[in-house]
C-alpha cells in the first residue's frame, strides 16, 4: 500500500481499529524513513487511543524505544462500586488495598493505586477499563466485584492486552482469555476443600445433600456431587426446599429411604425385662455425612428438624456462610462438631493473620471482613510482582502471575492454574464447644 493509500486509509477508517492499524503502520514507516519525531507523534496517538486495538502493546513499544522511557506507569487501575447498593462492598475491598499499599510504599518504591467508582453497569467497567489502560497507562487493573460488571471488563482487558485480576465469583470469568485471572472464594474452591477433609482425611464415602432452591444451593449441591464421585464417595440421596420452608419433615424421611407419607412410629421404651427404660439403638443411616449448603439463619431450622427424625451421628458438612458467631448460638448443640470452609478466619492463630487483623483494626476501628482480606491480598499479590526487577511490561506481568506459586496471603496460600483461576488453601473450621474454631 502507498503512503497516499495508507494516509486516506487512517482518515477514512477513524474511529475504528483498522483505523488505527493504519496510522500505527504509518508511524513505522515515519521511523524507517529517518522522521522519528513523526513516528513518535503517529504511536502516541495510538496508543493514547480507547478504542480496542490488537496492536496497542506494538504502538507502545515504539513510542518507549523513540522516547527513551517507558510509556506504562507504576499503577494499578481498580474497578469497584464505591457508591449505590453495592458501595458498602467495594469499600470494604478498598480498605483492604489501602493498607497493603500504606505498607508497601513505607518500605518499597512506590505504587499508586487509582480507584474508579465503576458501578456495576457492564458498559460502564468495560469503558473505564479502556481508559485505566490508555490514558491513565496502567499497568494492571483489580476488580470488578460484581459478576455483570467484571464479564465485561474482563472481555475488554482480553482486548485491551491488559492483565485484569477480578473479585467477581462469576463462573467463567477467568476462561476469557490469558490476560484475565481470578481472586475470589468460588464455590468450587469451597467443595473440594469439604471433600479433601471428608474423603481423604475423614475417611467418608457416603454422603447426603440438602439444600435450598435457589441458584447458590443448587450450584453447590452440583458442584459437591460432583466433586465427590470423582474422589470416588457415593452420594446416596439428595433432596431440596423451598427458600421459604420451615418444615424439613419429608426432605429428612427421602434422606433417610423411608416413606413420607406414612405416619411417624414413636419409638417404644421396653418397660419391663432386662433393657427396661433403654431407648432402642437408632438405625442404621445410609450416609456417614451430610452436606447442607445454606446460610446459617437457616439451620437454626434445619438442624434441630435433621436430629428429631433420626438424623444424629453423622457429620456435618457446610459452607461458608456459616462462619459467623450466630450459626452455634441459634443452633446450639445441633451443629456441634460441623466443619465447613472459608477464605479468611479472622480469629486464626497463624501471624500473618494476626498482624492483618491488628492493623486494619488499628486503621479501621473495626475487624476485617472477608472482603477486606480478599482486597488486601489482591493488592499484595500485585504489589509483589510490580517489586520485581523482571516485569517491566503487561506481558511480563501477566507471565509473572500465571506463574505465580503459594503467595502467602491471609486468605490462604495463593497460586494461580493455567486458566487463571486462583488455587488456595482455604481455612477448615469446625464448631467446638459452641466456638468456631481453625481445624488446620
């Protein structure tokens, strides 16, 4: 193509990628033909531009190489709902990453974080997804939190060449692309850790489920199915209620093999003879476990209703959203000895925890949440990564978090698999005398 073909090419074409393709081409040509300062002109336009563009990484090498300097600054874009209905969870994730940085920048060159009040509109975060990248020349973008939003962030940092590691729990999310990863307690991590314990540990092989009708329970009553055939257990039964349900009778009785519809036999005390006033040993159940994945408001209904028709001696499996004080309070004895999961343990022993907990404490005036250890993680993770001497570009740093091995984070040690998916070793906690305690 002639540089009068490549020239009307760029103007009729504006606005689009091709558009750009061709200005960065003559900007190429500028640089082979002596005029550098033209070159330089034509790729920072390009690179300055919002507009998704394969070859932006390209357009920047050269205007570092014509400059002497590098183009990318020592930030990092975050996208969070910092206001609205979600504003109360984004800033619990911006105090996290707040104080990662306070620490970081006390002791290491420093890094700024610049936070965007996104929202959860997904045009919205894929738009200042294009501008963290291009004008403020980010290196790496956190966030989104919300599943609609962090969808179509991800998809324009994949376009973008950007690396983007998202909060969001949203399936699929880190399956986007090589640029986009994933730090967040995910359901699946959830029930490999229950059966890890179960199976392996305990030595369980025969499971029931019970969950609630709605989109979480039954994605994790699939996921733990799942997860427990191919650790080779049997799920033995498996029934479901409505969000609104009270009573559990007939769920319990289908649990157990028997007939719902068949009246309850009240169990007879010999009066008389040699077992006089002994109650009658329970029978037999056809599980050693079940796995009740709902919140722990409910289980206050649950598990009294699980004991009273004959559901007693077998483990209790949960998720986590029982770990909060109010799970052996409204339950009692019912949940005693239960073991579920989580991403953080304010109260564990370890001292990286405790040292994360006395310092937001300090800060805050308040204990962290899980959201504010996810958030400080994140911000760790990234932080650590901008310190080394190797990553200098995107691409080195999305290499550099692709390879990422047991990062030693207070939501446990952190790695990341080749789909971008973080691999953690989350907490196991166990009701204990009526206190929730750290099993590991």
């Amino acid at each position: 193509m002639s540089e009068s073909d490549l020239a009307e090419a760029a103007f009729m074409l504006t606005g689009t990628a091709a558009g750009l393709d061709a200005r960065l081409q003559q900007a190429q040509r500028a640089v082979a033909a002596g005029d550098a300062m033209r070159g330089r002109s034509l790729a920072e336009g390009v690179a300055a531009e919002t507009l998704p563009f394969p070859y932006r990484n390209d357009a920047l090498l050269l205007v570092e190489r014509l400059s002497g300097k590098a183009w990318l600054t020592r930030s990092v874009g975050v996208l969070l709902p910092l206001s609205g209905r979600y504003g109360t969870f984004g800033s619990l994730v911006r105090r996290g990453m707040e104080l990662a940085v306070e620490e970081h920048n006390a002791k290491y060159p420093p890094v700024e974080f610049i936070f965007r009040d996104a929202g959860t509109e997904p045009e919205e975060n894929a738009r200042q997804v294009s501008l963290l990248a291009n004008q403020d020349r980010v290196m790496v973008i956190a966030g989104p939190l919300t599943g609609a939003a962090a969808v179509a962030a991800a998809t324009r940092a994949q376009q973008e060449r950007v690396p983007l590691l998202a909060l969001s729990q949203r399936d699929g999310i880190p399956e986007t692309g090589e640029y986009i990863f994933r730090n967040s307690l995910t359901s699946q991590q959830q029930v490999r850790a229950l059966v890890r314990y179960a199976v392996d540990a305990q030595g369980l092989h025969t499971f029931a489920v019970l969950a609630p009708e709605n989109k979480l329970g039954l994605e994790m009553a699939e996921l733990f199915s799942a997860a427990v055939q191919q650790a080779g257990g049997e799920i033995v039964a498996r029934q479901s209620y409505a969000e609104s349900a009270t009573d559990f009778r007939r769920q319990i009785k289908l649990l157990k093999g028997e007939n719902p519809d068949l009246p309850d036999v009240e169990v007879e005390i010999p009066r008389s003879g040699p077992d006089k006033g002994i109650k009658p040993p329970p029978v037999p159940l056809p599980f050693q476990a079940v796995f009740l994945p709902d919140e722990a408001a409910r289980m206050a209904l649950v598990t009294p209703q699980l004991a009273f028709y004959g559901i007693e001696g077998a483990q209790l499996l949960g998720s986590n959203a029982w770990n909060t004080p109010e799970l052996a309070k409204s339950s009692g004895r019912f949940v005693e000895g239960a073991v579920f999961p989580d991403g953080f343990f304010r109260d564990s022993s370890y001292p990286l925890v405790r040292q994360f907990v006395n310092r937001y404490t300090k800060k805050y005036q308040e204990e962290p949440s899980i959201l504010a250890a996810q958030g400080y993680d994140a911000a760790g993770i990234l932080l650590s990564l901008l310190d080394r001497p190797d990553v200098r570009s995107r691409e080195g740093l999305r290499i550099a978090l692709s390879q990422l091995r047991n990062y030693p984070g207070v939501t446990g040690a952190t790695s990341f698999a080749a789909s971008g998916e973080a691999e953690k070793d989350l907490y196991l906690l166990q009701v204990k005398n009526g206190n929730i305690v750290q099993l590991d």
